[in-house]
C-alpha cells in the first residue's frame, strides 16, 4: 500500500529509507543520483507530490544554466532513468527484504513510497495444514520425463561454457607471445592498471517498437512518447567486438556499459573508451572531450540540422567543417574522430572513437584495432614507445558501401598540449 504523505510517522519512514538508499553499495558511489533522490524525495514528501519540472531538476540539482532547454536536452531524462534501474537493482539484491520500496515511475519525477506485504513466517509456514493428494504422491516416487530434460539442457549449456572458457583460454595464452609490437606502445596505457578500463557505448533515445519501426526521439513531437533507450547501432556492436579481439591479445578483461546508464561518479578512477559521438552518448558532454574536432549540429544553410565535425582550428586547405552523406540518402561515405585525451583524473585517459553516423563509429574502432593502419597513426605522431604516446585528435575519412565502412584514409591529426 502507498504511505500516505500526510502522517508523520509516514514521512520519517519515508526519509529513513532515503537515507538508506543513499548509503547503499547500489548508490553510494554516485553522488550525482544520491542528489537527484534527496530532491525528489524532498519534493513528493514535502511539496505533497507536487509536480517537479524538468527545468527545476537541471537548474537546481544538476548545475545547468538558466538557459537549460529541455526539449533540446534530454540530461534529466538520462540521469532519471539511471536512478530508476539503479532502484531496481537494490530492490533486487541489497533491499530484497525492505519493509519501504521507494520507486521512480516512469514518465514522472514523483517518487512513490509502498510498504512491503508481510511474508508468511517460518513458524506461520510451520502451523500450515499438510495435505497431499494421490497425485502428489505419485509424483513423489516417479521422476519425470521434465527433469531428466532440463538436467541434460543443464549439462549441455555447462559443457558449452566450458569449450568457450577452454577456447578463450588458449587464444589468451597465443596472445602472450604474439601481441604485435603497435598494440603494446597504442594500448598500454589502459593495460595492467588496478582498474579494468571501461568500454562505454552509445545508446540513443528512440520511440516506437522494433516490431513496426522505430525512430530518433524527437522532444517536439514526441512528447509522452514512450522512450526505448536499450538500443544501439550495428557499428557500436561491431567497435565493442573488435576491442575485445585487441584486450584478449592484451590479456586485459574489459567492462562494458551503455552509456545511459553510466555517471560521472564512474569516471573519476577509471580509464574510459567511449564508442559513439556525444550525439547519442551524452556522457561525453560532461567530461573532458575533444578541443580540435568537435560534434556539432549545423545551424544554418542547406545541411542545418546534420551532424558535423567542426575543425576549430583548420590549417591551410582545410574546411571549417566535415560533412558525410545527406541523412535522407543512403550513406556513402562519413567522417570519424580517435582521440586520445585526460579524464577527469589527468592520470586517468580517455580514448573517444566516433563517428557521425554508426558507420564512422565502426571505422574508427577498426582503425586502432588493425595493425596496419595503427602503424600509420603512430608514424604521424611520432611514436615509438608507449612513454611518447600523448594526447591527441586525429580525423578520419570513411568510405561506406551497403552499410560497411571499407576505405578509411586519415584526414589530420592534431598533438594537444
């Protein structure tokens, strides 16, 4: 049942089992989303559930301008939906058996407050009347045919786990004397630290079901909509591959996240390769990013509204932007940026592989992932050893034919300071 707001034993209840969640394993490491749940508790208990906007959210809880446009952000509708699943995976592990759920509805920024029904005692359990059936005893003293099943379906899947771990295995131990001599002076850095390097991939917001079509949220139009943001392209599925075919040369584990449901909070003692331009993995937006090639929506002329990579500092014979194919076509050829840059700890580093579509994002994934064109990255910087490796931005041009990106020329590279 909902805890009525009006009672004050309701309401301490209520604010103990904030503070609970705040102080959990789940939430603890995230200050931004312990923020955002002390706010919205404070407005749905103090305020009587009063309607919170998301223009209040950005401007007193997450530190945006007083320009802050929602329709054109959607940074409060991200960390609200990663404080809803990381409700969810308290309630699921840590607070199974909390008297007070407190959850974030969907398309709302009131919390709720329900009180758990009572679970039946072992005593209760104890006092219960034991009746069986004929059947019931029947079943007792003949297996069926249903366990033998599943417990060949069980022995099967272990087997397979095992080959798969077996085959991993051995392409690891391979890699241990067969790791080519460009990955170990590119990859260093994010090898052998106390921390797996995080790989975050884009997740764009979409409306629709895949069933009959999905698109592109559009805040003007799709306002209630509901949105579906577990969904990402086939070029960040295809980078993730590659990255692990490198790793397991580099007998290096890595993590991989989404990036709606990653924070702040997670990048202060990690390093971080994020797959997809800030377009769609709006992280990007808030940690140190690219200064030399920068995403950005054109704002007038026949192109406006396309995403572009802007040359902030263009050299002789360069253009001040890099366009790929009108969006209403099919997409014959895109522009990429790898980056190398410090995070927000400057003994952390950052390694940003985007494009401005899903193809270009696949490219520059396979461009630091293949032998060949490393080289060719690294002779441009300079570098031959893994100490001389320092930040930079190098521009990548993508020729895409049926959806595969099978020509990638470097543009411009750039050293940053």
């Amino acid at each position: 049942m909902a805890l009525t707001h009006g009672f004050d034993a309701g309401r301490q209840q209520c604010f103990q089992q904030i503070d609970k969640l705040i102080n959990s394993h789940s939430l603890r490491g995230s200050e931004s989303l312990c923020k955002l749940l002390r706010y919205l508790a404070e407005t749905s208990l103090d305020h009587h559930g009063a309607a919170v906007k998301e223009y209040q959210i950005a401007t007193e809880v997450l530190g945006r301008s007083h320009g802050f446009d929602p329709q054109s952000d959607s940074t409060v509708r991200v960390q609200a939906g990663r404080l809803r699943v990381k409700l969810e995976e308290y309630y699921a592990h840590e607070g199974i058996n909390d008297e007070i759920v407190v959850e974030l509805p969907r398309k709302s920024y009131a919390l709720t407050f329900h009180v758990r029904a009572p679970s039946a005692s072992p005593d209760d359990l104890a006092m219960a009347p034991r009746v069986r059936t004929e059947t019931d005893r029947r079943s007792l003293k003949q297996p069926s045919n249903r366990g033998w099943i599943i417990a060949v379906l069980l022995l099967s899947i272990l087997l397979l786990v095992a080959l798969l771990f077996a085959l991993r295995s051995q392409t690891q131990a391979g890699a241990r004397v067969s790791v080519p001599a460009v990955y170990q002076v590119f990859w260093q850095r994010f090898v052998g630290g106390p921390q797996q390097p995080w790989v975050i991939f884009s997740n764009g917001s979409f409306v629709g079901r895949p069933e009959t079509g999905m698109r592109y949220f559009n805040a003007a139009g799709d306002s209630g909509a509901l949105i579906l943001d577990h969904y990402t392209g086939v070029g960040e599925v295809l980078a993730v591959h590659q990255l692990d075919h490198v790793f397991v040369l580099l007998n290096q584990p890595l993590r991989v996240k989404r990036g709606s449901l990653f924070s702040l909070d997670d990048a202060k003692n990690n390093d971080l390769i994020f797959v997809g331009s800030p377009a769609e993995n709006l992280t990007l937006l808030d940690i140190p990013s690219t200064q030399e090639f920068v995403f950005q929506r054109v704002t007038s002329g026949p192109r406006k509204g396309d995403l572009a990579v802007v040359n902030v500092h263009p050299q002789t014979g360069e253009p001040l932007l890099f366009l790929g194919s009108t969006p209403s076509l099919p997409t014959t050829e895109d522009y990429a940026v790898v980056a190398l840059v410090p995070g927000i700890d400057p003994a952390r580093s950052v390694l940003i592989l985007a494009g401005t579509t899903t193809f270009g994002t696949q490219a520059a994934a396979e461009y630091v992932c293949r032998q060949d064109s490393l080289a060719v990255l690294l002779r441009r910087l300079g570098v031959s050893a893994a100490a001389d490796l320092k930040p930079f931005e190098a521009l990548l041009h993508v020729k895409v034919v049926h959806g595969v990106p099978v020509i990638t020329d470097l543009v411009s590279v750039r050293k940053r300071s």
